[in-house]
C-alpha cells in the first residue's frame, strides 16, 4: 500500500520536479520499501530518471534482506530509475554509488569527511549513516531496468536506532552538530547517482580508484569477514579494492583473498 503526499521536505511535489528538471517524480507519505515501489514504476514503463521518495519506509531494505529503519522525517529515503543499455559487471554498481553520494556529501557538507564501507555503505565519524542498495531486472542478458535506492539518515535521533544498531550507527545532523536540510542531502544523492550510472562501468578506472582511495573506509582495518559461500568468519586486515569491485581482504592465515560478496564485520561496533 502507498500514501501519497503532497510535499516532502516543505516542497511539493511540482517543485521538486523544476529543481530536478523531469515530470517524473513520485512522492509518498509512507511505502513499504521505495524500490519496491519504483520497480512497479518501472514494470510500467516510467521513464530513465523517474525519482520516487518517502517520508517513511515501513520495511526498507538493505543488502542481503536486512532491514533498512526509516523513521518518518528524518531521512532521504530515494529510489531512482535507470534504463543502461548494459550492465557489465552488477557487482560494482553498489561502491560506485556510494563513492558518487560520498564525494557529493563530501563537496556540500564541509565536516562531514564521509567514507565508503564496501560494498554499499556510508560512514561518517566511523559510524553508518547511509546506505544503497541497487537492484537490476533482466530479459535474458539485457537489463529491463536498473533501480539504485539510497538511505540516508539526516536527522535521525540516536533513540530511533534499534538498540543493537546504535553503537554502529549515526546521522548527518550529529555528525556535523547543526540542522541539515533533507532537500540539500537528496540534491547530492540525486546527483551522486546520476553522474555515475546512467552508463554504469564494467570496471574502476585511474580516476574512480584515486577517489576510492580518498574514500575507502576499510582500507589498512582490521575485520572480520564472512564470504557468502562460507560458513565462518575471518579475521584478517582489508587492503584495497580491486579495478572489478572485489574486496582485497588478507586473513590471517592464508593468502591473499578477492571477495565479489561477503558480510564485513567490524570489531569495535
């Protein structure tokens, strides 16, 4: 189910579509999941660049089924429509919005010295304050659509974290110590995303690896670390990303390892 709003963050919704110069903007009180509903979107034809957002998710998403909280209010929660011609390699569209969102966040909010946590997170004071996730719909090899979501926690009160989350997890507004307007934050994500997926790239070029190295979270840190097709963790020291998206990761014992997909955990959270 879906509750339409007239406004989000004190701007209609004719508004937002001249700042973001497109029709296709869609605007909702509460949804489920915004990639949810921007994937029905997409099942019926909305176009490239379609932007769907809500003041609450009641059951937003992240990676691997977790669930993403999405308190009213005090969030960017963002799903945008892509239509790539191709999509050579799903595992980097994830880090390579991040690193967009990141190096825009990074140019608006003096302060705020935002990283990337491979594969799809974003940190601030070595807490979590974002996240995205990016689903892609296929007929055979080609991709019908491509939907990237993000959620940001702007405002967000530390109260509103579940309770286990809270040692790990922040928002922009404590991070930086002042009021953050949630229109400038989906202004930075919008153009994070854009500037780098509308042709999403098969591998990490010289320019893309330089700005990882500015914004690789994990990079020299200790970790402990769950490939998929694994039953346990191990621990060992994050060295790098690959050009493909892999994460460099050396265990303790053993050699050198390239995960395309695992679940990073850090001690200290």
């Amino acid at each position: 189910m879906t509750d339409e709003a007239e406004h989000w963050a004190g701007l209609g919704v004719d508004e937002l579509r001249e700042r973001w110069s497109r029709e296709a903007v869609h605007l909702y009180g509460s949804v489920d999941s915004t990639n949810e509903r921007a994937g029905e979107l997409a099942e019926s034809d909305a176009p490239a660049g379609t932007v769907v957002l809500a003041r609450e998710q009641t059951r937003g998403r992240g990676r691997a089924g977790r669930t993403w909280h999405s308190p009213p209010d005090t969030g960017v929660y963002m799903s945008v429509i892509f239509r790539p011609d191709r999509i050579d390699n799903p595992v980097l569209l994830q880090l390579v919005a991040g690193l967009g969102i990141a190096a825009e966040l990074d140019a608006d909010f003096e302060g705020l010295d935002p990283a990337v946590k491979w594969p799809n997170d974003l940190i601030a004071d070595d807490r979590k304050f974002g996240g995205v996730l990016s689903e892609a719909t296929w007929e055979e090899d080609t991709p019908r659509h491509l939907i990237v979501g993000t959620g940001i926690n702007v405002e967000t009160p530390e109260e509103a974290f579940p309770e286990e989350l809270r040692g790990g997890a922040t928002s922009m507004q404590e991070v930086l110590g002042e009021e953050v307007p949630l229109i400038d934050v989906a202004d930075a994500v919008l153009r994070g995303l854009e500037k780098r997926l509308v042709d999403p790239p098969k591998s990490l070029d010289e320019p893309s690896l330089d700005l990882l190295d500015r914004y690789d979270w994990l990079r020299d840190r200790r970790v402990d670390v769950q490939p998929d097709d694994e039953d346990e963790f191990l621990d060992g020291v994050c060295v790098g990303v690959a050009p493909d998206g892999a994460l460099l990761f050396r265990p303790d014992r053993g050699a050198l390892r390239r995960l395309h997909s695992a679940t990073v955990r850090v001690p200290e959270w």
